[in-house]
C-alpha cells in the first residue's frame, strides 16, 4: 500500500490526497480526507482519471496515474532503475518500485509516500531516497560518493536557515548530505521526531554518476518505537469512503 501526495505550486504545502493498494489480482485506488483539506486550503481539482471523490476505483491493471511513474520493463535502462532501488528483478511489483521510487516526474506536483512497514519484533522500517542533493556544493556531493553501505547518518533538526525546512542528514564528519522525506514532517511522525535517539538511519546504496540526483543516496530508516505509534494514523490518510462497502462483488 502507498498514498499519493499532492504539492501545491503556488504554497508548497503538501497534502496526502489518494491511497493505492492491491491484493495481487485488483489494485484499488481511493481517495483520503486528505484530499478535502487540499481543496478547501489549496483549491485542488479532482484528479481527470478519478473524477468522483466518492468512488473506490478498481482495475486488473495498474493506473495510467501511477504506471506512467515506472519505467517499462521494454527500456534497456529498466535494470539500471531496478538496481538504483537496490532491489532484485524479482522485487519489481509496480507499488514496491512506486513505494521505493518515490514515483515522482518533472512534469507535475505528485509523489507517492510508501506505508511504513514493522518487522516481528515492532520495530518499523522505511526506505527513501535523500532529498536536496541538486542545492549541496561539489564537495558535499563528493563525500557522498565516498559513503559506505551501512555507514550511519544523522539525523537532526534543522537549524541551520532561518526556516526550518526539516530533517537534515549529517555524516559523522559533519557534512550535510541532505534531507529527509517531506512526510516525517507530518503530524503522524510527531513522536518520531521528539524520539530522534530511537531511529538510525543508514546507507543502503549509493549509485555513482550519470544516476540522476534524485537517485543517488538510498537509506534505510529503523525506529523502535512506543507501541501506540502508529504512522499515517491521523485523519488525512483515511479513505473518504468505506473501502469494504464499495468492493467489487
């Protein structure tokens, strides 16, 4: 499962408007309450491939919407994504590339936050991609591709602008490396980020030159964390409609 955000150009205020899931044979896209604070904050339309805020959407393929976020399997550089994820061509189910990718495109305000997921002994996980790559200087950029797999980040506060922009990724030697995804910035996340000495961030992959930016550090985030946290639990994420009610027969 995987929610689909939405960033207003005009504000930059992002809001969770969609969720997308399946269960190997149907995905099924709905709409979140997010979506209402979208519209009255921000104006947004409903999506042309989803029209009616009110429907569950089913479909034995995957949606134009999130499909066009995927290279296709026929590109010759499909293996080179693939590997960017660090993940196996056996892995390559649609919303686990959407959910490690972040699904995002030049071309419009969209990206897709992926559902975090808790292992046996609670303890969640999260892949991302670290963000602002294309601000850092040379140097920084260089140190980058010196990181190592498993080699620790982290991760702090910003407090180095006047505006706090959010978590920032430090190496031990004190270069910043970037940012944290927008959505550890949302409401849900709150006791994440009051327990900062719970969550270790490591690296998972580095991709060298000619990857895009956007591509090029991979981590991994673990926190153990109190037993009522529940992440993407606050009311914007829930779907507007009864998904069970509007299944399919």
């Amino acid at each position: 499962m995987l929610f689909l955000a939405w960033q207003d150009p005009v504000s930059r205020a992002w809001f969770p408007i969609g969720r997308l899931s399946s269960d190997g044979t149907t995905y099924q896209f709905v709409y979140t309450q997010g979506v209402q604070v979208a519209q009255q904050q921000c104006a947004f339309q409903p999506l042309p491939s989803f029209p009616d805020l009110d429907l569950v959407y089913f479909s034995p393929e995957l949606f134009p919407l999130f499909a066009n976020r995927l290279l296709r399997r026929s590109r010759p550089d499909y293996a080179d994504f693939v590997q960017w994820l660090n993940l196996s061509t056996h892995e390559d189910d649609p919303i686990v590339l959407l959910a490690r990718s972040g699904g995002q495109r030049a071309t419009d305000t969209f990206f897709v936050l992926p559902a975090s997921e808790q292992d046996g002994n609670g303890v969640y996980h999260i892949h991302f991609f670290v963000q602002g790559l294309r601000y850092l200087p040379y140097e920084t950029i260089n140190r980058i591709s010196r990181l190592q797999t498993g080699e620790l980040l982290r991760l702090v506060r910003d407090t180095y602008s006047d505006e706090e922009r959010g978590l920032i990724l430090c190496t031990e030697d004190r270069y910043i490396v970037g940012y944290g995804p927008q959505y550890l910035l949302d409401d849900s996340f709150e006791m994440l980020r009051s327990l900062l000495n719970c969550v270790q961030v490591a690296v998972e992959r580095v991709n060298p030159p000619p990857t895009p930016l956007q591509f090029r550090l991979l981590c991994h985030l673990s926190a153990c964390l109190p037993e009522n946290f529940r992440p993407f639990s606050s009311l914007i994420y829930q779907p507007l409609v009864d998904m069970v009610a509007a299944s399919p027969v």
